[in-house]
C-alpha cells in the first residue's frame, strides 16, 4: 500500500498510509475506534472508494478493481452472513462465483467447515448458530476461494471474553497452517500481540509505529505506542554527569541527552521494596489474582507497580518504599511530550 | 401468563371488527348467492345465479377484464416501482428532491388522478394541443381497449406505495452484506438477484398484495376512463344489485371475485418460495 488517503467530507479520516506486508505474514491493525483502520480495510477490499494512493499485490496494481476481482477474503464484525442461505451455500458462495463446478464446491465447503470444526453445521441457518459458530462460519467463507490475502475486520469483538480468546488462538493456528497472508484490525491490543507478526499502530489515520510485538511493548519509540499498548509510568529525568537520574535519585545510563526526559517504564519493571527510608509510599493496593498492583506516590508522581507470584509481596498503604527500575528495561521517549 | 379471558378481551376489538364487517358479509353474500337469501329474495337452494354468470358473455367478459385490471396495473407498477426503489438506496445529486416528490402522488385522491390523466392524456387533451402542431397524435388512451389511461392512473399512485414498502425493506439490509457478497467475487448484479432481491421479497410481497387488493375494488377509476365494453365485474355488480335488484346475481360474482383474489394470492405465494429457494436457500 502506498500513501493511502481517504475523507469524508472535510475530515481525512486516513491519512499517507503506507504499508508493505510480506507473503504469508500476519499483521495487525491496532488502534482506538475511529481511528481510520477500518476504513483501510474497507479500501483494500475495494467496498471504500480510495481518496488517493495505490494499492499492489504481487506487484499487480488491483485498486482500479471492482472488489469482485480483488481476490481479498474479508471477515466483517458483523460476520455479514446471509442471513438467507445455509452455512453450506454461505461457505459456498464464492466458490459458485468462481463457477467452480457443484461437486468440487460441495467437496471444498466440507473440507473448508472442517477446518473451523463446523461439518456438522453445514444445512443449519445462521441464525441457529451461536456467535462464536457464526464468527467461525463467516471465517470458512472467507478463506474457501482461497485468497491472495485475508482482512480480518475485528472479528473477535462481538464475543465474551472466554470465547475470545480461544478463537484467537483457533484463527493463529489456522493461519499457520494456511499461511495466507493477512491484516487483522482490533483496537485490542493483547489481540494484536498475541495474534501478529508485526503490528501497526495507528491514532488519527495515521501510522504512529510498526513493529514486533515485543519491541513495540518494551521500546516504543513514541508516547501514544507505549500508552496503547499497556499501563506505563511517565517518570521525568534529569541529565546528570553523562546518564539521567529519577526524581527518587536513582542513575540510569543516558544516551549523552542534554535536557530532561521522559522515562517510559512499564509497572512490571518498577520495583519496590520495603524500606523506612524509602522516598515513596504506598497509596494504594489492588489485588488482581495472577498481580498485585502498588500505587506509590513519589516526588509529586503517582506510578504504578505490578508483580506477581505467590511471593509477590503486598504492602499495606502507608508503607514507605524504595524504588528501582532496571537498567535494561527502561526507554526514552521519542518526543516526551 | 396471561390468563385466556385476559386475551380474548384484548383480541376481541380487533378480531370483532373483522368476524362483524368481514366474515359476515362475506358469509351472508356466499347465503344469498346460493339463493339462500337473507338480503335478496330467498327462493330455496339454487346454483342458477353462478349458472348465469358462466354462460352469459357479457359477465365472462367482465370477469376476464375485471382480472386484466388488477394484474396488469399491479406488473406495471411493480417493474417501475423495483428499480426505482434500487436506485433511492444509492446517492446521486438531487436524490433528497426526488424522495419527496415522489411521494406526493400518495396524497391525491384517485378520482383527482383519473382526472389529470382525462385532462392530459384524452383526445383534445393538453398533450395532444401541444403535439399537434408538430403533426403528432397520441394513440387512444382514455376510454380505450387497452385501458391505458386506467393503468396510467393506477400506476402513477401505486408506484409510490410500492417504492415506499420495498424501499424501507431494501434499506433494511445491513450494508455488509451486499460487501460480503462482492469480496467473494460477486459483481453488482448477482448481489441484487441472489441477495438483495431474495432478502426484500417480504416487503415486496406485501407491497404486491396489497397494491393487487388495492386495484380489485377500484371502482371510481375504471368508471371514469374504461371503455363502454366491457365493464368490470365489479360494475356490473353494482347494477345487478342496485338497478335490477338481482342481489343474488351480486353476491355470485362477490364470491366468485373473492374467490379468484385468494387463488392468485396463493399462486403468488408458491411462485415467491420458489423463487427464495433458486435464490440460495429458504428465507425465514
């Protein structure tokens, strides 16, 4: 995709949106509701006219394509069944487009429900279908004519918390095994990480970040990436004889900056011990089974601190504590502000 | 639970009000047409009064053309009324005009409607003045064999209805569906056959019938701009009853009129399910 731009009216909902995704690579659109990543998809499946940009696959430009032609299998929120035809005809019907002959569609609709363990549902309606069936069935579909990539529009979204996350990994495993190229927009962001090879994060139709998982998690380079994909301290920091030194007097290795900064430390990596002497004290305390969450007030800054374990200790509020983050697990900011 | 008096007290306006000005008529017609007469003379049981209807030409006629006047009218406002409809569920300049205009015809009475056509469209008439200096003429339309002009009015306010019905059932379909149907190679007119047709046939059903229902009793339309031969049955109903007094005559073709109202609904009905069946599966 290059430089991709879309508005409605006289807003740019997307805006210079480039992206190249590899064969078979799994890649996730991240960002919060209404940030204009639906309407990418929207473009790519050629539903959304395209304000501008082009868009390649293979190397063959397919935006002057009538979606029919596109070969792009797109999963809706809303999974989009029809509502008319049973799982098997639903699950069929792109193949029928294709004019593929009846036998060889009823021989691929089976081995396609078989995959998202459906067979046995194939003359039911969708109605009768539960919502994590019907997700499933709109999958199938999706994937039966064999597309040249998968757009998976947050699938997931309309399913309780349980079902969600088995689905996620049901669709991992699946895409695996098929290695169908495919984009997968959520505004989840455990989603994201869990499901991605590379994940795209995007605020205001634009492109903030792309990047691993885990390196956008640990070392994100801009604000909104490190408080999109979790809680994180904002601990300022000053320069002091080549490295940065917190508000509660720790050293920290600098990179030689010559302002304040901002450091970026995830609560996970704050760690607290007990301490009389210690510049911070416990204000809060949360118990959430697999982690305990401090709130500590230091300097005027209120941070959080998570750990976990059985051994995880829990301190009474009022207790006063010291505060260490690691050398390794602390960042910078690209911008701070 | 409701207890069952509860409910037979809720049902009773609205099932009373069809038994006392429906079924009773309806009952005391079939009475009188087999000479059983509560209204008319009641001469004992007798089938002379269908006899008569069958073998006289003059009502045979009028039952052929009372048929050709509610099935004619009904296709023809339906394949305006279809596309029409289509094209209101996309954006094209000018579209919030024309939703309003097209309504309008809704809110004149049919009497004014035959009379617009009378005035348009009969010989002498605004149309034929100004296409007369060109050397044109309009075939017959007011008056004629083919009841043109009755087709015209009919249609020109039932077209809006029907848009009205089957638009609001169109509308109705969530948009990812036509989407869905493209991305899995569909071009624009498979999705209107075997999606959005066989989805809104509900309400274009509806809108069929209720249209159809609609033309078998016109009575003032037919009046004014039919022809002199034949008459409908419905005229000739009307004369038997209330100028020969053959109330017996009247409810034959009462019934026989109702009778072939229920047979093309229940034709239409087969044809419709075959119809969401080619179409990819059962609907409801």
């Amino acid at each position: 995709m290059q430089s991709l731009r879309k508005g409605f009216g006289a807003t740019l909902v997307v805006d210079d949106f480039s992206l190249h995704v590899a064969d078979g690579e799994f890649v996730a659109l991240l960002g919060p509701s209404g940030c204009g990543k639906t309407t990418v998809m929207r473009m790519l499946a050629g539903i959304t006219p395209l304000g501008g940009g082009e868009i390649s696959v293979a190397g063959q430009r397919i935006d002057h394509l009538p979606p029919e032609r596109r070969k792009i299998g797109l999963v809706f929120q809303s999974y989009a069944l029809f509502p008319h035809m049973t799982v098997g005809r639903n699950v069929g019907f792109g193949l029928q487009m294709q004019g593929m002959a009846a036998a060889a569609i009823k021989q691929r609709v089976t081995a396609t429900l078989e995959l998202v363990d459906l067979a046995r549902f194939a003359s039911r309606y969708p109605r009768e279908l539960s919502g994590g069936q019907q997700q499933r069935v709109a999958l199938a579909r999706a994937i039966a004519t064999r597309p040249q990539a998968l757009l998976l529009d947050e699938p997931l979204s309309n399913l309780d918390a349980k079902l969600r996350e088995q689905l996620r990994d049901d669709l991992k495993a699946l895409q695996r095994r098929l290695g169908t190229t495919t984009l997968y927009v959520t505004h989840d962001q455990s989603e994201a990480m869990a499901l991605a090879d590379r994940v795209v994060v995007m605020n205001a139709g634009r492109i903030v970040e792309i990047g691993a998982p885990r390196d956008l998690y640990q070392s994100p380079r801009e604000r909104f990436t490190a408080e999109f994909l979790g809680h994180i301290n904002i601990v300022p920091a000053e320069p002091q004889n080549g490295g940065l030194v917190t508000p509660w007097g720790q050293m920290v290795q600098g990179k030689g900056e010559s302002g304040p900064q901002n450091l970026c430390v995830r609560p996970e990596d704050l760690a607290l011990t007990a301490d009389p002497d210690g510049k911070g004290q416990i204000t809060e305390v949360t118990f959430l089974g697999a982690e305990v969450e401090h709130r500590v007030a230091v300097a005027g800054l209120s941070l959080r601190a998570r750990a976990s374990g059985r051994a995880a200790p829990v301190m009474p509020v009022g207790t006063r504590v010291a505060l260490s983050v690691p050398q390794d697990a602390q960042f910078l900011a690209a911008s701070g502000a | 639970m409701m207890s069952r008096y509860a409910l037979w007290v809720l049902l009773a306006p609205g099932v009373g009000f069809l038994i006392l000005l429906f079924g009773l008529p309806l009952g005391m017609a079939l009475l009188t047409s087999i000479g059983l007469g509560t209204v008319g003379v009641n001469t004992g049981f007798t089938l002379d009064h269908y006899a008569e209807l069958f073998s006289n030409s003059i009502y045979l006629d009028g039952l052929r053309y009372s048929l050709f006047l509610s099935v004619v009218p009904t296709l023809v406002s339906l394949t305006i009324a279809m596309p029409l409809a289509v094209a209101l569920q996309s954006t094209f300049p000018g579209k919030k005009l024309f939703s309003t205009l097209y309504r309008v015809p809704l809110v004149v009475p049919g009497i004014v409607a035959a009379f617009i056509v009378m005035i348009l469209f009969d010989r002498g008439g605004e149309i034929s003045r100004i296409l007369k200096p060109l050397g044109l003429g309009l075939p017959k339309m007011v008056r004629d064999e083919w009841s043109l002009g009755i087709i015209i009015a009919v249609a020109w306010k039932a077209v809006p209805f029907m848009m009205l019905i089957i638009g609001g059932s169109l509308a109705s379909i969530s948009t990812d569906l036509p989407a869905a149907a493209r991305t899995l190679g569909a071009n624009r007119a498979t999705v209107f056959w075997r999606i959005e047709l066989p989805l809104a046939l509900p309400g274009i059903t509806a809108a069929v019938l209720l249209v159809f229902v609609g033309f078998t009793g016109a009575f003032a339309v037919p009046l004014l701009l039919g022809p002199i031969y034949p008459k409908r049955l419905s005229v000739w109903m009307y004369e038997a009853s209330y100028q020969e007094n053959n109330r017996g005559l009247a409810s034959a073709m009462g019934i026989v009129l109702s009778v072939i109202a229920c047979a093309v609904l229940v034709i239409y009905y087969r044809v419709t399910s075959d119809l969401r069946n080619a179409a990819g599966g059962e609907v409801r």
